[in-house]
C-alpha cells in the first residue's frame, strides 16, 4: 500500500474527524506522529460516553472511509474492553471509554508528536477528494463551470418511463385453474 501525501493524509483525519463530531464524539485530538512512527502519520483520539456509543463511533467512522474509498488496514474491536481501534494506515483512530483514554493515556504516550488543532481542521476548506489514480470506462467527467452550476442554472430534462405489460390472473368457474391473459 502507498503512502498518502501530507494533505492527503490531513483531509483523511478532517473527514474522520467530522464524522466523530457528528456522532457527539467527545475529546476530540488529533496527534502528527509522522516523525515518531514508522507505521501511521497521525493519530485521532476521542472518547464515547457508552459501549453503544463507541459502537455508533466506529461505524460513522467506517462509512466516511468507504466513501473515500480509503482502505481499512485493520481493527481491533474487543468486546466491553471500552477501546476500539481502526487502522486505516496513514490514520489510526483510537476510541475511548472516558475510563480507558485516562488510563491508556495515549497523549502521554505521544507526547514528543505535534498536535493538530481540530478547530483549524474544521475551519478548513472541505477536502477534494483523495486523489487516486482510476481507470476510467466510458465515464465522462463534468467540466469544472458544470461542476459549479447552480441549481436554478441547470435544465430539467424529462426522463420517459418504460412502459411494461401488466399481466391479469383469471379464475375461471369450470376449472379453478388459474391462466394468464395478455
């Protein structure tokens, strides 16, 4: 697998990081590692109130990463250990029981990287998307003044609907037998 780009790698952590905050993710950190690991950039660290609610966490967090199409190295889900991690390489994210993130400590841990203040990310302009290299078949992309039109600039075209033959079934009185008609 290849390395994402530092921004690449930063808009992976913004798109992680909105989905926590959706889901009342609280304690919201994200941690540079780039410099003190060899196997991930940046770690985000935040804290459920509940088993379901880390629960709820990590599956928001799973379908903002399918929907980048970013891939999901691995994870660790033990059953009411209260920590649940999710690799997806160049961004590992870490969820907490309020408990658990006091005892782990994992800033401490971290505490040579820099952090990333999660405000900033949230106040940046919304990431394209990652960029990855895609075969195209037949798919005709919009040019950028298409892209931006607006909705009231745009034509309604009508789409005709395909008309399909409706088939009756017929009891007849001498035979109970059902048959079909045309």
């Amino acid at each position: 697998m290849m390395k994402l780009n530092k921004a690449d790698s930063l808009a992976l952590v913004k798109l992680c990081c909105l989905a926590l905050d959706e889901k009342k993710a609280e304690d919201l950190r994200v941690m540079d590692v780039s410099e003190q690991s060899s196997i991930t950039d940046f770690l985000v660290l935040a804290t459920g109130n509940s088993a379901p609610h880390l629960r709820a966490l990590r599956i928001e967090v799973e379908k903002a990463l399918d929907a980048a199409k970013a891939r999901i190295v691995g994870m660790e889900i033990p059953q009411d250990t209260g920590w649940m991690v999710i690799d997806a390489f160049d961004v590992m994210i870490h969820l907490f029981t309020a408990d658990q993130r006091e005892h782990y400590a994992l800033e401490n841990l971290w505490k040579d990287a820099v952090e990333v203040s999660v405000p900033s990310l949230f106040a940046a302009p919304k990431p394209e998307k990652i960029a990855k290299p895609k075969a195209t078949k037949g798919k005709v992309s919009k040019s950028k003044s298409a892209k931006k039109a607006s909705p009231k600039s745009l034509k309604r075209v009508p789409v005709k609907k395909k008309k399909t033959a409706k088939k009756k079934v017929v009891l007849t009185k001498a035979s109970s037998v059902k048959k079909r008609k045309k």
